[in-house]
C-alpha cells in the first residue's frame, strides 16, 4: 500500500516546551489510522504540523514530510494554503473552529470551492448542498441559509465535515470529532467518517481518547507518549500483543477489541505525562515505567516486533512473555 501521508522524525518545540520529539508515522490511502495518548502528549501539535497549522512561534522540523509522495516539510504558507481544505482537510473537536458564526453556511461551503478550483456560484452551490445530504443533513437546501449558531451540535459537526469534503480530499485529519457530542450523536458521526471513507477512498488520521472508537474504526493505530510515538501496529496486532509498556498500561483494561464498550476511556497508569524540555533525552515514560533501566536514558532502539509492528523501548519484544514465565 502506499503511504499518503508520511511524517519522519517530527520535532516541534513551542517556546521551553518540546512538544513533539521525533514521532513518525504514515497513513495509507483508504485506511484510518488512529492517534492515541494521553493529553498533552503531543497528538493536535502532530495533526497541526502535517496541516501548517501550528501556533505562532513553534518550530518545526523533519527529516520527511511527505504527502502523496511529495516532500511538503520545506512549503511556505501560500503553499499550504493551497494544499489545505483541498487535497488534506481538518476537522475539529468544537466545529466552531472552522465554521465562521457571521457567514451562512452555504457561503462558507461554497467559498471553499471557489477559493480552491474558481467554481462558479451556482455550481459550488450545488455541490455543497449535495455534500449536506451526504453527511445526513435533511432540507439541505434550508441549511445552506443558516447561521452555524441555529445548528445544534451534532448538524454543526456534519457541516464541518461536509465542508472538509468540499474539494474531494485525499486526506482528511480529524481531531477528536466526537468528544464533545452526545453518544447517540457520536456513533452516528463516527458510522459517516467510516462511509464517507468507504466511497470516497479517504484516509483518515483520527486523533481519539476512546479505545472503543479504535477498536470499531481503526486499520492501524500509533500511540504517542510525551511527543514520541511509542508504539505502532495494525489494530488487531496492537490490542492483542501491546508490547510497550505504556500501550500495555493504556489497554490494561480492555484487552481484546471486541470487549471495548462504547466510551471506555484509556486504562490509568500512576502519574502524569511529563512537560517535555527541549534537550530532554531518552523515554519520556521511564518516570512512571516498572521496566525502566538506565539505556532508557539514552538513544531507544526503533524495533520491529513483528510484520509492521514498531516498537520505540529499550526492552526486547516479547519481554512481558518472559517476565511473566
Ligand atoms: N499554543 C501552544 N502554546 C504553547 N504550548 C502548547 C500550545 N499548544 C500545545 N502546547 C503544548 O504542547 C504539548 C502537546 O500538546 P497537544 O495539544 O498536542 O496535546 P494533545 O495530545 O493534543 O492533548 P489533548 O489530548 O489534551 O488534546 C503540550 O505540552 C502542550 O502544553
Ligand atoms: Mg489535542
């Protein structure tokens, strides 16, 4: 399969603060690829950085930033510009963040399409009202003259996403799109992003704190600590062999994807994710590890645990096996 999005060693400090720590990770085309960790662990800082997105003054820097096989690390803004809301698109936790409260929503759908391709009115109009259908939305065509605050949440988070789809993106990055809506509401979003991936052959990043989102949605899964990503497999793979302590702690309580209820939050481990400094090396888990040694202080070994399973831990894969033995 080959890889839409490709990010290497991402590093990005924010002010004293190293947010992101040389986390790589690629998406395919067709798949969902979920982003797991706890808060502040670096996942938004990741998902603004492939979009050229990131709050002023943070630095960023790559060994690759591929999309669709271009290199895109070196882009200014226009670039970016250009590349955003039409080949790669961003949702958002509160869709606010993309919908602007003093334009209909037909004009900030049909803007899209008009900054991007030049589309005339009429068409743009069309288009936005067939994508309103799409994502679910009855009387499309009453919705396109409304203002996003007579939308409840849940028709605003359609709106968003149908806005998103605007241009036909190969790459759609959603950031916790559901944590803020009801679970009725939630499911049915989630079961959209899932058809809408289906026909319209998008992959998908999807930033989530619910171990059942990623169980029911997710190709593979990267789970990031304290701006690295730790641990990398195919879904079934990870939630049946974690091997890094830390995903091993997050699954704790729901060993096997079909056991994850609805809402199951991360499992809890002692502790809090550490604010990262810049020139801080070694594994950010070591502090809250019961398997730390002092190679953890030092370069971690990037392992293969198994057919595209990567693994960033000093310890061998296999080890919980052996110590358990
Ligand atoms: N605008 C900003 N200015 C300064 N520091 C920031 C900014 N945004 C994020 N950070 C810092 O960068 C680190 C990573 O934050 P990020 O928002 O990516 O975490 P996250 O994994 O998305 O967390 P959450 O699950 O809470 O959304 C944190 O230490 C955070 O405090
Ligand atoms: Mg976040």
């Amino acid at each position: 399969m080959s890889a839409l999005l490709e990010v290497q060693d991402l590093r990005v400090t924010i002010g004293s603060t190293a947010a992101v720590r040389g986390a790589s990770l690629a998406v395919n085309k067709g798949e969902t690829h979920c982003l797991v960790g706890e808060s502040g662990c670096g996942k938004s800082i990741t998902a603004l950085s492939v979009m050229g997105l990131l709050p002023r003054g943070a630095k960023r820097e790559t060994t690759a930033l591929r999309f669709a096989g271009e290199e895109i690390g070196h882009f200014g803004e226009r670039e970016m510009s250009r590349l955003r809301g039409d080949r790669m698109a961003m949702i958002f936790q509160e869709p606010m963040t993309s919908l602007n409260p003093a334009y209909t929503v037909g004009s900030q759908m049909t803007e899209v399409l008009r900054r991007h391709r030049g589309t005339p009115r009429a068409q743009a109009v069309d288009r936005a009202a067939e994508l309103l259908a799409r994502v679910g939305i009855t009387a499309p065509g009453l919705r396109l003259g409304q203002y996003p605050h007579q939308l409840s949440g849940g028709l605003r988070q359609r709106v968003m996403i149908a806005m998103a789809l605007m241009c036909d993106p190969e790459l759609l990055i959603a950031d916790e799109p559901t944590t803020a809506l009801d679970v009725t509401v939630q499911a049915q979003i989630l079961r959209l992003l899932a058809t809408l991936q289906k026909d319209l052959g998008l992959g998908i990043l999807l930033i989530t704190h619910d171990l059942g989102i990623v169980a029911r949605v997710a190709d593979r899964v990267s789970v990031m600590y304290a701006g690295e990503v730790v641990e990398s497999a195919p879904t079934a793979t990870l939630f049946a062999a974690p091997e890094h302590p830390y995903t091993r702690g997050l699954l704790s309580c729901v060993p096997v994807p079909g056991k994850v209820k609805r809402d199951e939050p991360l499992g809890s481990i002692p502790g809090v994710v550490p604010r990262m400094r810049p020139g801080f090396t070694g594994c950010g888990f070591r502090d809250r590890c019961g398997q730390a040694s002092p190679a953890c202080e030092g370069t971690l070994p990037r392992q293969q645990a198994g057919p595209d399973h990567e693994l960033l831990c000093t310890l061998a894969p296999g080890w919980h096996g052996r110590n358990a033995a």
